[in-house]
C-alpha cells in the first residue's frame, strides 16, 4: 500500500492530539536545533515541528525510549500505549539483541518488556549516511527488513507501506480509516529497490578502508601492546557505552523520597574506574586499557557467544560522541590486523 507522505505526517499529529488508536505518545525524529549540522533527535510530534522520518538514525539510540537512563522501578503504566516513528535499521537490529538479553526463557525485565509490548514501532528507509555510520561493516543494511511492526520505503513525494507484525496490521487499520490509501501502480517497488541498493553502494564506497573479515574471534587475542597504544587517546568517560544501542549495564540503588524507599535504576558503564567494584573495594579491571578493551571485546566476543550476533550494529553513535576523538573502526580493524599473542 501507499501512502501520501504528507498526508501521514498530519495523520501523527491527529494522532498525538487525540489518541488515535489509545496512543498517548507519538514519537518521531526532529531536525536538532544545532544549525552547525545534521544532527536528528525523538521527541513528541509537535505542532508546527516537521518530524524527519528519513535521513538517517537520530543522536539518541532507540534504546533510552524501553531502556531509561534513570528510571524508578515501579509497574510501569500498561494502558499508555506509545507510537514511535522513524526508527532505522541499526536501531532495530539492537532492539533485537536487547530483547534477547531482557526477554528470555531463563530470564524476563519486567519494566523492558512492559514498554516494549505497549510500543508501537515504524521503521524508514536511511535515505542518507552520516560520516559515522558503517551498518554494511557489520553485516548490516540501511533499511530494516525483519523485527518491525510497519516499514516505510520512502518513494517520490509518498511511502510504501509495509507491514511485519499483528502490530503493524492493527495501525495499518487505523490508518485506512482516517488516511487515504492506495495500491502500488506502477514501478515504486523498483524504484526503492534502486534506493536501496544506491545507499548500500555509498555506504560501502564510504566505508571501503574499514574493509576487514567477519572473524571477530581473533580480537580476543590481540596482543596488549595493541590496546596500549589505541587507550592513549581514551578519558574514561563512558559516553562510548552511555550512546550505544546495546549496551545494556545498570547499576540498581535504594533512594529516599522523604517518605519512602525506592529502587531507582540507572545506566553503569564499564568504561568507570568503579564498574563492578566489589565490598572489598577491589575492582575485575583497574587499568583503562583492560577496561578500553572489554568494551571492544563485549560487542564482538561476548555478545556474539551469548545472542548468536555481534553487539555492534555500525551505527557510529560511539564515533560521533567519543571526547578523545577515538575511530571505532580503526581501532577495530588495526587490532584484527594485528600480530596475535600466543595463547
């Protein structure tokens, strides 16, 4: 099906300033106020703010919209359904391994999961690359084609729809009743198959020096001298892990209100001196370099044992908010180039 892409971003905001379908929240992609550059945020649709539902992925992950920063541990509101638009491949491939680490058979976060059964997510088409992004190093696409509830491919001034989930199909049904929607005619399925396929080819044209294997085991053996070397730069801010659409560390505390307890979680980093710091006060990692490594070693190693898939979705987030000016990518394909240290 087709839609008039004006005529659905008017549909959002209809559906934001009624609750069209029990949606409290309507969430899509804003144009940053930062004139200097592209820079794209969520926020709620507003009036008078055209979303951005193109483009490419927004500074913050999909992630802190079902994984807060900080977030009071109570039930959460079942009956607040949200509508999130706009979301891009990588962020819909980390979603995945976010719920293979939160909803699974030997374990269930309730509050994760609460969200993410009261959410509604539309994905879109990248449209455009930042300089950071390298989804097609890591076995990625600039388009999502599983794992979403409703696609849009955008295609001349309307989008085709596609939809991937029981979700999906109930929004498309809210959709027909207050939006005009009309069969494909002619060559628009081509048409975004071209798209896509001139994306991928500036993606891997941009990305071309990065080239490396998919043999991400050999990282777990790269000699220290290595990861002393690409450390030097590193602060040990921890807004490498803080952006990252996997990452997923907490750290849970008991908070006072005055007149109560309550357990208050927030995002850990293991990038901080004091990550897993035990009673003793000894800590697993006490050097930056240890710590530096972990990080690379989680996403390509750890993750890929545990989930079946690596915990890097080429985003590039990492990239864009490192304060040593750090390049992922480099740092990835010197220590797979590396000489290894025997085991």
């Amino acid at each position: 099906m087709i839609v008039k892409a004006q005529d659905f971003t008017s549909f959002l905001s209809k559906c934001q300033q009624e609750s069209l379908g029990g949606f409290q929240q309507v969430i899509v992609p804003r144009k940053s106020n930062n004139s200097e550059e592209k820079q794209y945020l969520f926020e709620e649709v507003k009036q008078g703010a055209e979303p951005v539902l193109d483009a490419f992925r927004t500074v913050d992950p999909l992630r802190v919209l079902f994984y807060f920063s900080r977030e009071t541990l109570i039930p959460v509101d079942k009956t607040k359904k949200r509508l999130i638009v706009g979301a891009k491949g990588c962020d819909m491939a980390a979603l995945q391994i976010l719920d293979k680490a939160l909803i699974n058979n030997d374990f269930i976060d309730p509050v994760y999961k609460a969200w993410r059964d009261q959410t509604t997510i539309i994905s879109t088409d990248c449209t455009e690359i930042s300089d950071s992004c390298h989804c097609n190093l890591v076995g990625g696409k600039p388009y999502t084609d599983q794992n979403y509830d409703m696609n849009l491919s955008k295609v001349g001034q309307s989008y085709l729809i596609t939809v991937g989930s029981k979700k999906g199909e109930e929004f498309v049904k809210l959709l027909k009743e207050n939006v005009q929607l009309t069969q494909p005619q002619g060559d628009e399925k081509d048409k975004i198959k071209k798209n896509r396929k001139s994306i991928e080819a500036r993606l891997n044209q941009h990305n071309a020096k990065y080239n490396r294997s998919d043999n991400y085991s050999v990282l777990r053996k790269s000699d220290i001298e290595g990861w002393l070397d690409d450390v030097k730069n590193c602060v040990g801010c921890g807004g490498c892990t803080n952006i990252c659409p996997t990452c997923y560390c907490i750290i849970v505390n008991d908070e006072t209100t005055g007149k109560e307890f309550v357990k208050v979680r927030s995002a850990d980093s293991c990038q901080l001196h004091g990550y897993a710091k035990v009673a003793g006060g000894d800590s697993p990692r006490h050097k930056m370099y240890q710590r530096f490594r972990n990080r690379y070693l989680c996403k390509f190693d750890y993750m890929k044992s545990n989930f079946d898939t690596i915990g890097c979705t080429g985003c590039g987030r990492c990239i864009d908010v490192c304060a040593g000016e750090i390049e992922f990518r480099e740092v990835v394909q010197k220590q797979m180039q590396l000489p290894k240290a025997q085991e």
